[in-house]
C-alpha cells in the first residue's frame, strides 16, 4: 500500500495510550500525526514516556490543537463519561473519520444500563446506535463497516471469549457462571492515587468493586445476547501485584449430558483458526505471563473433581488484547489491513 | 508460671519451622531445645536462616540424633506422608509428649478419604483416631485435651473459618459455593524447583492443581461435618506474586429468606470475642497485606448486584494463621497458656 | 514499673506513623494516648491502617486538638521543614516533654549546612542546638539526657553504621569511599505520587536524587565527625521494587597496611554486644530481606580482587532501624527502659 | 533477499534461547530449523514455553541429532565451559557455519586470563584467536567478518558501553572506577536452584558473587585496551527483585580539566547515530523499565555535588541488548542485514 493512514491518539500520556503508540509505531500502514495528552501538552512522548527516546514522534498537544481533519482515524484513549463528547465533536468536524474508542462510553447498546452503570444518561445516544461493540472474534463483520468502534474491556475481553460460545451452544448452566478476575496494575491508568502506590499494593491481593463493578455490564450485555435470554453472572475483579495480565477463572456446571471435555471442545472449534485465540490442550492451565506483551488470550478447561462441573480460565494483557492490542486489531479490520498486521510480536516471557 | 515448656522441631530449616522459631523465639514459657534438618545436620540456623544471626538457638541436628525423651512438645513441619511415621516412633520413645503436626498427615479422620486423596493407605491408624483437627476457633475444647494436634492447612483454614458458620446456620445453599483461593509463594516451601523460581512466577499469575488440590478434601470434611450431609465445593488454588498471604473469594447464594447482611451477621455473631479472627463491617473488603506477618484472619461480607448473592471474602497469612502462628496459637491452649502468647504481633504493612 | 509513659504520635496516618503503632502497641510501659493524621482526623487507626482492626486505640485527631500537656513523650512523624514549628509549640506548651523526632529537622547541627540542604534557615535555631542526633550506638550517653532526639534518616542509619568505626580508626582511605545505596518504596511515604505508582516502580529499578539527596549531608556531618576534617563521599540512592529495605554498598579502599579482615576486625569490635548491629563473619554478603520488620542492621566485609580494597555492605529496614525501631530504641534509651523493650522480633523471612 | 538463512539454536530451553525464538519468530530472512534442549528433547517449545503456543516451529531435539551440516548459522546458548567443546565440534562438521556465542567461552583473548577466571584450561584456544568480541557499537568491522561471535555478558555490555568512551577520551581517572550493578532474575538461569526460588529473592536486594564475578574479566580486558594499560574496576553485581534489567551506577573522579559536562559530550558523541544506544539529555537519570523487552541501552550523566566527580548509569534489558538481542544484531551484521532487523520493538514499559 502506497499511502499512509493519518492517525492520532487522544490521550497519549496514558498507559493505553503509550502502549497504542508501542504498537502503531510498528505499523506499515501508519502514519502517526497527532498525540494529544491534556496536562502534559507542550511535552515530548519521550519525556514523558523515556522508553521512546529516539523515536520520531509529534509533540503532545491538547485536544483543542488536534487537526481533526486531516486524520483518517482517531484512537480516544480519555476517561469514561467525557469521551462521548469529545468523539461527538470529532465527527462533527470529520464526518468521515473513523473511530476506535478505548474508552466505555460506546460499549452498552441499552441506554438504560448504560444509565445505571454509568450513574447519568449517555449524551450522544445517536452515536451509541452506530456503534460496534469491538470484540473482533464476534463481530468482525461488523466492525468492517463501522466508523465507531467501541472497543471492549479488559476484564469483558477476558471473560466473554471462553464463555460467550459456552452459552451459544446450550453446554453450560447460565444459572451458576462465577468469575474471579485477577488483574495486573496497569489497567488502574497513570492518575496519582493513594491506593495504587507501590507500598498500597504490592506484597499482597485483594478483590475491588466488588459485586458491581462496571465490567459487568459487558458481561450481562453479550453472556444474554448469546444465551437468547438474561444472564447475570457473578463475576469479582481482584487485584494482583504485577503490571500486565488479566486471569479468569471461570466456575461452569455442564448441561445436560455435555462433559467438560465438550465444553473444550466446543472452544477448540469456536476459535479454530483465531490469529490470537489459543485454546490449550484440555486440562492444561495457561499461566498470565505467557500472554504478556502480545496480543494472545490463552484458554484453558479443567474438569473439576465432580463430574458435571467445570473450570474454564482465560487470560490476556489488559494492556494489549485487554485494550490497545485489540484496537489495533480493529482498526486492521476496519481499513481492510491483514488482521494480525503489527501484532505478531510473542509474549514476553520472563 | 516457673519452668519452661522443652520444645523441640522437627524440620526447621524450611519456611514454617524457621516461622516457628521467630514465633516460639518470642514466647516467655518455651525453650527451644532442638531444631532439625536433614540434609543441613550440622548447621547452624543463622547459616541457614541469616535473621537468626545472634540468636542463641541449638544447632541443627539429624532427626535420629534429637532426645526426644527430653521433650514436652514436639512441632513436626515435615513432608507429608512420612511424618506420620517419625510422630508414631515419636510416642513410641515419649508417650506423655504432646505433638503438634503441620503436615497434612492427620488432618482427615476418615481413612479412606486419606488414601484417596493421598494416595497410599496411612499408616499410622490408631493415631488418626487420637488427632484433633485443630482449627482452634472451631475445636478449641478438644484441642485443650489431646496429644496430637492436626494443625490445617493453609487453604483449608481460610475457607473453613467464613464458610462452616453460614452451613451450620443453614443461610447458605450448600450446592453452590465456589472459592478461589489466592496464595502467595512461601507455601511452596524451599525445596528447589524449577516452576517456582522468580523468573517463573513474577510478573503474572495462574491456577494450580485445579479441580484436584488435597486441601479440598478438609473442606469437605469440615463443609460436610457442619450442613450434616455432603458438601463438595468447587475450589481452585490461585498462585499470586508475592511471599505470603491466602486470600479466598467465596461465592455463595443465600438461603430462604437470608440476605447477605444476615451472612454477615452470623459470622460477627460466631467469631464475637475471639482474638485472630476479624469480621469487618459489612460490605468492607479485606486485603491479604493487612495480616501479613500477623495470626489474624479477617473477614468481609459484600451484597451482589442480584440480591441473594453475596461474596464472602477471608485472608489470612499462609505462615501464620494457616501454619506456624495456629501452631503456636493451639500450643498455647493444649499446655493452658494465654491463647494469644506469641502472638500478638500487628500485621506489617507496608 | 507500675505506671506507663503517656505517648502521642503526630503523623500516626504514614508508614512511619503506623510502624510506630506496630512496635508501640507491644511495649508494656507505653499507654499510646494520642495520634494525629491532619486529613484523616476524625477517622479510627483501623479505618487508615486496616491491619489494626480490634486494636484498642485513639481516634486520629488534628494536631491543634492533642492535649500536649497531658503526655511525656511524642514522636513526630511529620513532613521536614514543618516539624520545627509544632515542636516549637509543643515545649512552649510543655516543656517536660520529651521529643522523638523522625523528621530531618534537627538532624543537622550546622545551620548554614541546613540552610544549603533544605532551602531555607532554621526556625528554630535554638532547639537545633539541644538537638542529639539519635544514632543510638554512637551517642548513647547524650540520648540518655537529651529531650530532644533527631532520629536519624533511613540511608544515613544504614550508611554511619559500617563507615564511621573505619574513619575514626582510620582504616580506610577517606577521599574514595563510594556509597550505593538501594531502597524500598516505602521510604517514600504515603502521598499519592504519579512517580511512585506501582505501574511506575514494579519490574525495574533507578537512582533518584543522583548527587544531591539530603541524606548526604548526615553523612557528611558524621563522617567528617569521625576523621576529624571534612569528608565528601559519594552517595546515590536508589529505588529498588521492594516495599521495604535499604542495601548499601560501599566501596573503600584501606589504608596503610590495613587489609580487608582489618576492617571486619574494626567493626566486630565496634558493635561487640550491641543488641542490634551484627557483623556477619567476613566474607559473608548480608541480604536485605535477612533484616525486614526488625531493628536490625547486618554488616558484611568482602575483600575486593585487588588487595587494598574492599566492599563493606549494611542493610536495615527503613521503617524500623531506619526510623520508628530506632525511635523506639532512643525512646527506651531516654526513659531508661532495657533498650530492646518492643524490639525483639526477628525479621520476618519469607 | 529471496533465500532465507537457515539457523539453529542449541540451548533453546533456557532464557536466553527463548528469547532468541521470540526475537528471531519476527526476522524476515530467517527460518528456525533447529532447536535443541539436553533434558526436554522430544517436547515442543509451546511445552517448555507456553508463550509459542500456535507457533510453527520445530522440536526441541538433542544437540547430537542436529544437522549442524544443514545451517548457515549456530546461536548457542549453552552453559560455559563445554560450549566450546560443542563449537569446535560444530565447525569440524560445517565450516562454513557461522556461529554467534552466548556463552562466556570466546570473549576473553588472553588464555590466561580466561584460566585464572574460568578456573581451567581453555580447550580450543585456536578457535579463540578467531572470535570476535561482539559488543557491535565497538567492533563492528571485525564482527562483519568473523565466523565466530563471541557475545559479551549482560553486565559486561551495560559497563563497557558507557565507560570505554571516556577512557579512550583520558577525561576519567581509571584508578577510581566503581561500578554497582544491578541486575534482575533471568540472568541466573532456569535451573532448579533454592537460591533464586521467588520466595527467597523476592521483597529484598542483594550482592553477590562480591569482588570476584566473571564478567569483572571482561571489564578488564575492554578497559585496560581502551586505556592503553591495565585498568582495574571495583565491580559488584546485586540481584533486585525483578525479572529483566541491568542498571549499572557508574562512579567516577574526572580527569584534568574535564567536567561532567564533557563525560556526557563524549558519550554523545561516541553513539550519534547508534540506533541501539540513547544517550539521555544531561543530568537525566535512566530507568531499567524503560529499556525492557528491547535492544536499547539507555545512558545517562549527572554530576555530582563535588566538581570533579560524577555518576554515569547505563541501563539495558539482560535477555535482549545483554545477551539474545545483542547476538541477533551481530547476526544481521555478519549476514549483511540492516542491523536492525528484528530489533525495532520499543520497550514494553509499564
């Protein structure tokens, strides 16, 4: 391809937002034009990201200063609640752009969860009717044609891969899902906060939002789409000393005559052929740390010691899959790029 | 009280018999007559364990070189399986000694529950029957009575203490109670082993022993014990970077017209005065880090987003309250001490 | 002793505070009266520091409402710079008060070399003279008189202990000592800090301060004490992923016919029966951990491969023997309590 | 280039050779024929490292099955002291091949010196004349011609690139070098070892191998070149709870009328243009994170409080630009490839 995509990435400064530009950077197909970032405009990426030092990258700016029009596509990596206007006004000014957004204003298709969880009503509920829930395995037919793509959680990628073709073929007990969901660090973001500071975390574990935390929305949105009827799993995030990696472990009864072996066996064929999906040999328990850095989430079935029940556990980095590695993702699949392009890199291991 | 209790140990050079020492070290009515090792006979423990330097403790010596006729009270942190070998030529040699195991060797009181989870027929019998499995809080009169004390493991103790009064209480369905099971590396012990080197286990993290691990069998023997029938909860042990801490997520329904405030209400109720063990208010999350190094066990009770659901949340420090510190807390009731001697050490954190 | 030191803590909501509450609540001679936290006032020890849950003590008020006339003793844990006001205040308000301070306030007896290290004159230039400078081994006797104590700072503790017996015997060339001093995180205290997020400090390490932390001129006050003529090491602190420890290798060459073994020789006579320094048998490398939640410092001499040089390594934990363990042992110095009161505990390994 | 360059590596099981596999998976001109691994002959990589799971790639064979004839090029990664055993055995078989050595055997020219250190005869001191010291920035008009690449150490790397500028400049004194080099786990390997368990070298910080560590000979060698006459460094390595990073704090006594200033001139100078070697603006001080994962090193100058003296560091991840990364740019320049081939991924920072 001779020509260039324009990009820029609203909200540079952030973990997501640093990691969009680790992989962009090794794009062909990507020229990256505009880093926003509001408190730290006027400063270098590699000022405030050393790990860049050397690269050729624009400056930081605000929001205010971004060209809108002179991209093709913007990644929005900015807080939840702010960022529908500012994409609102992007298409405003750029009606053609394409739009991935990291953020959560995108991802619930009911405006009224979206109330409930989000505590206000959404406020570009035009835009939200637009939007393509980004989880490529599933809607990759859809993301082909969207300009708004909401990419999804780190905890809702993680989750909703080993159960969503679970529930679709009827083997599981919608009734009875519990997740536990260990998280790295990272996916706290870069804001000074007393309760992230190294002492505060490290050398121990302990589960946050507990029994509403907002990914469950995701989860209810697409476990209910894919069962044909309400589902409401209990899920619980917990929080991990280490930077990078989300780890499931989902909790399943079988259904029917269905064995945990089927259950594997019905993932094996769902993701057969997925670029970035591994299903592992049944009983194998993948590990968070053989994910890190790439964009891969690894799955794996156990049968647990009572015949009709079932543990299913999936990980991914909530940095890469969880969030910028997936968008990426999308955006190859939203301008017709090889699917995988900038995004073969192995994990990082140790 | 004027003379001194004559104790001894039996595997000292490994995590729970060096945490022994620092708590025994502490305690006014012990002296700590002998200290063994097997493959390290000879040393010294500041050799072994460099924060015992300065420490006035004997050297370490084989197991057949220790007087066991010279003891009052013997603490066995050996490998499962032969321990209960050395206990029975133990009271061969000094029946009027009191035995204190931290092996898994006595914990269940049905023999063929032992030979299936571990693997062999146990061959020591006429002991089992003697053992008290000794989770003080729940056991405390037969503790106070017995020569061999069956101290839990570390798993077992954390899930047992915030599940047996919900089953005994009848506010929980027993059918569906999932715990996954965080812990930290020191429970691995000191045994070279390639899967637990740094390298491998830093940064990340991954179940083990899933729908198989050998504490799942106290669970069933205390669940069963406490509802009056079967109980076969799903668990799965958590590998978390960091030394210490069990942190255990129960998900639990509730039963008839129980809320989760009622769960909460009947842990307070049954833990009411007891020293290690904290309920916090009700909705108030634990943190593994906030008993580290400590004997304690705290406790939280969170409502689920759908309203007969609740999370129940217990930690403990693997080392302490789930080995070495209810060693010592169990010590202290069989020989009629202050059941706190030892113990009343705050967590430390950070 | 029938009746208890009234104490108070002011700054009891950061680590140092709560690491005071830890070793306090274990003295048998100290009824802990009142703690301050300027914007957690209002709120319970257990709310701040949930490892305290069940502990008897006061509520966190502000430092105007503290009756200091009521209290014998008060450590201040508080931010450099202020401290010299309140406790200003607090003598004219009570001048039997004895005082701990844990800042750098009072720590150095030149007032212009405080004017150079902190910014700003001395405001209370005064006291600064009554001020005794807490290393416990080296001024016992002025400890036991003194009503104000500056307890050291964290690097200096760990750094004056190996060198100043080498200067003032001099064994040791003093124009090229070299100090590389590691640290945990915990040393940097509470605030919320983007600098200091997990995500910034897990899985990596850096210097900070690199040729001018303050901490330098407690050395050079010490160590020019010790040889009689001004001495200027170099000293570079860095931040290890560690919650506590400081590390500190430093580089000497000998001097005259001096050998390595002689400075080992040095130093074991110099802390010979000192309850809380203990010189590992030459040749031995201490480790951090070795010492972790207690008030030890553990030396090591290792001759380099060229004859007349050696490396001499000192670790502490921070928060104990780096700032409350030793403000503790000062207290009990100034009280005339066994100096180890509160302060047996054995490191805690793993 | 049509054809690929058909290469083994010997020794893919352990750290080094895993990272050989990641960094050489994403190299156009490459196909991986052979893997070999003493004790997991007959596994898979994806067994031995899950990460490659999905890869296309061979079976772990033993070093005696491998068609040594069938190569262009030999990455060994194998221990010392029989790598050079397996190398002259190699080239017997194919002496066309081209080898890149991650082993110490071949970097030490003085046979001497590699006895002294090494602690026995060198047993193909013919093949020693031939290697190459493959540190590139430094020798790479000899690496483009050589058949045998002897690969510097991690530590050696990060302390010859940051100090051998300023000796062949004459602005440092180097009679007063010392060196402080922290390093994080992977270094030490994957073999079972008590030492490096997680739970022993976690939350702590050591030295080791104290005045006597093999990579020393290296520092020797490079430096007394670069000085024209013997120069001596003091040089201890410390383990830092981390898996990846080298940080070593460089201290030094200017020379003449040169300032810090000028080191960082010197320095800037030497690397313009070097794609692997940033050097930070002056007084800025590196971190290891932001080097990890990639084939950077990072340096830094800051002066010191005293004129003539300063503090460089120098920074780079252990497993790439120390040891896998730095062999496969010896590769791409021995081959004719653009040197970055391969390398151009950023750090994964957090």
């Amino acid at each position: 391809m001779s020509t260039q995509v324009r990009a820029g990435i609203f909200g540079a400064s952030g973990y997501t937002g640093a990691e969009l530009v680790r992989l962009l950077s090794g794009h062909p197909h990507v020229a990256l034009n505009v880093l926003t970032a509001d408190r730290k405009a006027g400063q270098s990426m590699a000022e405030v990201f050393p790990q860049f030092t050397g690269r050729d990258l624009p400056k930081l700016v605000k929001i205010d200063e971004a060209d809108v029009g002179a991209l093709d596509v913007l990644f929005t990596a900015l807080p939840h609640g702010t960022t529908q206007l500012v994409i609102s006004d992007a298409f405003k000014k750029n009606p053609k752009l394409k739009i991935v957004d990291l953020s959560a204003d995108f991802r619930l298709t009911d405006p009224d969860a979206y109330a409930t969880w989000y505590g206000h009503e959404h406020q570009a509920l035009d835009l939200q009717s637009e939007a393509v829930f980004g989880l490529t395995e599933h809607y990759r037919e859809d993301v082909k044609k969207t300009r708004l793509l909401a990419n999804p959680g780190c905890h809702s990628t993680t989750s909703i891969l080993p159960v969503v073709p679970l529930l679709r073929t009827n083997v599981i007990d919608p009734e009875h899902i519990v997740i536990d969901s260990k998280t790295g660090m990272s996916g706290a973001g870069r804001a000074a906060n007393e309760a992230m500071l190294f002492s505060e975390v490290s050398e121990g574990i302990h589960a946050y939002g507990v029994g509403r935390h907002r990914h469950t929305s995701e989860l209810d949105q697409e476990y209910s789409k894919a069962a044909g009827h309400e589902v409401l799993a209990m899920f619980t995030p917990v929080l991990a000393p280490m930077n990078r990696g989300i780890y499931a472990t989902v909790y399943v009864h079988t259904r029917g005559s269905s064995s945990p072996a089927d259950l594997h066996a019905v993932l094996s064929e769902a993701y057969k052929g997925e670029p970035f999906v591994q299903v592992l040999p049944f009983g194998q328990v993948p590990q968070s740390r053989h994910v890190r850095g790439s964009n891969n989430c690894q799955l794996g079935v156990v049968a647990d010691r009572v015949h009709n029940r079932a543990i299913v556990i999936s990980t991914t980095d909530n940095l890469v899959k969880g969030a910028s590695g997936q968008a990426v993702q999308n955006f190859n699949v939203m301008f017709g790029f090889d699917e995988t392009t900038a995004l073969t890199g192995s994990a990082l291991f140790p």
